[in-house]
DNA sequence: TACTGTTTATATACTC
DNA sequence: GAGTATATAAACAGTA
C-alpha cells in the first residue's frame, strides 16, 4: 500500500498549541519521518541534500521532498470524526466545546480538513447528533452565542482502549434512549406506523409496540425507543443534563443507573459554576415509570472555580462528591459517587462502561 | 442569512 | 452473509 496515497497518512500539523493530542499520539508512533519532515519545512535555508537522522535510525536518512510532504500532509488521518471530536472535547479546558471550536481544533492540526469544509463539517455535525456518546449541553445566560456545547457522556466510558482511533469496538449506546417527544420529528413514515401502531392495539394485531421502532437506516444500529414509547410513556431512568437552570433538550438514560437527573448551574457573579447532582430514586412500582417526589432527592454541591480551569480538569474531588471530569478520568471517583446516590456499591457489569482510563492517555502520548 | 442541529438514506469497510 | 461502525450527502427546522 502506498503509504502516501493512503488515507491512513497524514502529516499532523498541531503547532498551535503544545497540548497532546491524537495528532502527537500519531506523529509518535512515526515520528521519525513526521520530523524529518518538520525539520525539512523548518530549514528552508539549510541545504535540500542534507541529510538527517533519525531518532530511530541512527543511520542517516534521505530527507522527504517538499512535494512528498504536501502529499502526506494532505492525506486524511487515520482517524474517525468521533475520535477527532473526542478529542477537541477532551482537550478544552473545561470538557465540552462549542461546533466551531471542534471544527477549529480540527482545522488546526490537520492540513487535510482545511479542504472540503462543508463535506467533513456536515459530517462532524451528524456524528455529534447520531452518536450517543455525545451530550449536548446548552448555553449558560452569561455566556450567550449561537449553538450549544458538545460534551461527552459520563459513560461512555474509553471508546478507544483497543488503541485503534479509527474505528471503535463497540459504538457507546444509551439503552432505552427516550426523546422528548416535542422535540421528535414525526415524519409522515411515523404518522403512518404510528396510525398503524395504534390500529393494532385497538384490534389486537400481532404488530408488537417493541418491534415497530422508527425506521433506522440501513446499516445502522436499531434504536432503542419506538414511536410511541417516544410520543406518549412517561421518561423513565432519565438522565437530563442542563446547563444554567434551563431545562436541557439533551435527554438520555442509562440503563443500569437509578434515576439521575443532572444539572450545570452557572452563577455569573461569584464566577463559579454549581454543579448539581440529584438523585432520584427509581420507583419499582408503576413499572418503573413513576417518579418519586423531588423531596426524596439527595442534591450533590460542588462548586468548581472557573478562574482556574485546569484544576477543574485535574483535582479529584474529595470522597463523597462528584464531578462529571473525574467522572469521566477516573472510576474511583464513579465509585463514590455511585454507592454514595445508589447506597451500595457499583457493580462491576456497571463499571465496565465507565473505563478508568479515558479516550487518550495522555501521558502515553504527551511523551 | 448563515450557522447549528436532527434525521434519513446510502455506501463501504470491518467483525464475527 | 449478517450485523455493525463509520462516512457522506442531503433535506429540513430552529436560531442568533
């Protein structure tokens, strides 16, 4: 396989900032031709034919030509749009990140996306919607533009384990996904298996709620929620996440999880943001589906310092609270935060989904 | 009006 | 070959 005319090549060119990233963790893995290629870019003025060695090969190496580097660097990285948005999440300072801060993060550090914008951003733009590993987490009042912000679920644990940032071994699914239901759009596919759907409960057709589900697309995996457990159940262990005490679009669940519902709140005056963590608790009557009062819920504080983001990202929260970072870095803190809403300990099946080590080491790829 | 977000549809590649 | 993950295109609605 030509290596240069594959999409499995590519140049990174993340000079505009020194955080790792999955450009890095590539040029590591090949970064001896990756910099023979910088230092050849870098010294213009040195003599073409000079040659240069590499760090493993302390033989001396032919540099690459300018026109071999342009090819390599147009070349499209090996890796998904969800491993690139994973990683500009990942990489902000306080874990979530607007759409056009992943397109800029992206755009920086990889020649090839600086071409074709509306192809592969039209792309970005429907892995965040599709993909359920992403949470969508709406604008605080003091922070006012147009579209949300992009975070990663709680749960979706270490998409990336196997090492392989082009295709994941399993897609991350919340189980038993619910919309809301005036956010769905019915489209006349809908109206028609719904109109059926209710057709059949009236005359006792073989047509089963649980096998008539939206129409998925082909190769696609099935969805969770059918029509009309979309249109009219209640929620059930639902999971919302909002951001500034506004009543989030973004509804998910979990299905081993006791309901949970999960909200930013942003205070512009003292400059910190109050995460509050509710616990409600799943009602086993009612088939589940009947919630208990809010007087019932344990409310979680943790108040995060927002002059200093990267003790947000970095400082394990003291045993007890919770912080959907650590959440997210660490499974110990998962732990504590779980037995302390459930009241006993997490199981293991439930901390398969919650990794220890997130998408990228870091300290593996900031070497 | 451009951008953002959702959804559907289709194609391709990979895994089992 | 079936199922799954991803890429791409496109239509459409909502919004700053």
């Amino acid at each position: 396989m030509d290596p240069i005319t594959s999409s499995y090549s590519l140049i990174p060119t993340n000079e505009i900032d020194g955080n790792t990233n999955i450009a890095e963790l590539w040029s590591s893995n090949n970064g001896s031709y990756i910099q023979q290629i910088t230092n050849h870019n870098n010294n213009n003025n040195m003599n073409n034919n000079m040659q240069q060695t590499s760090p493993n090969n302390p033989t001396l190496v032919p540099p690459p030509s300018l026109a071999y580097a342009r090819r390599y660097a147009a070349s499209k990285p090996p890796y998904s749009y969800i491993s690139l948005i994973t990683h500009a999440i990942n990489g902000s300072p306080d874990g979530m990140c607007t759409l056009s801060q992943i397109y800029q993060y992206i755009q920086d550090r990889y020649a090839y996306y600086r071409q074709n914008q509306q192809r592969w951003q039209n792309s970005i733009r429907h892995s965040l919607s599709f993909n359920d590993c992403f949470v969508k987490v709406p604008r605080s009042a003091d922070r006012p533009g147009k579209g949300s912000f992009w975070a990663l679920h709680p749960d979706s644990g270490n998409m990336f384990e196997n090492g392989c940032y082009l295709r994941r071994q399993k897609r991350f699914k919340i189980k038993d996904k619910i919309k809301d239901p005036n956010k769905t759009k019915i489209t006349n596919k809908d109206k028609i298996i719904n109109s059926n759907l209710n057709k059949s409960h009236s005359s006792s057709s073989p047509l089963s709620e649980n096998t008539i589900g939206r129409m998925d697309s082909p190769g696609s995996s099935p969805r969770q929620a059918t029509v009309s457990e979309s249109l009219s159940l209640p929620l059930t262990q639902q999971y919302y996440h909002h951001y500034s005490q506004i009543p989030t679009q973004t509804t998910y669940s979990t299905e081993s999880m006791p309901l949970i519902k999960t909200e930013y709140h942003h205070n512009p005056s003292s400059s910190s943001s109050s995460v509050i963590y509710s616990h409600q608790t799943y009602d086993p009557n009612n088939n589940g589906l009947q919630y208990l009062t809010p007087e019932h819920n344990q409310q979680y504080f943790h108040t995060i310092d927002q002059s200093s983001p990267s003790t947000f990202l970095h400082q394990l929260a003291p045993p007890g609270t919770f912080r959907i970072d650590n959440l997210i870095n660490g499974q110990q803190d998962f732990k504590s935060f779980y037995s302390t809403m459930v009241g006993h300990e997490a199981t293991s099946n439930f901390l398969d989904t919650t990794n220890t080590n997130y998408y990228y080491n870091n300290t593996n790829s900031s070497s």
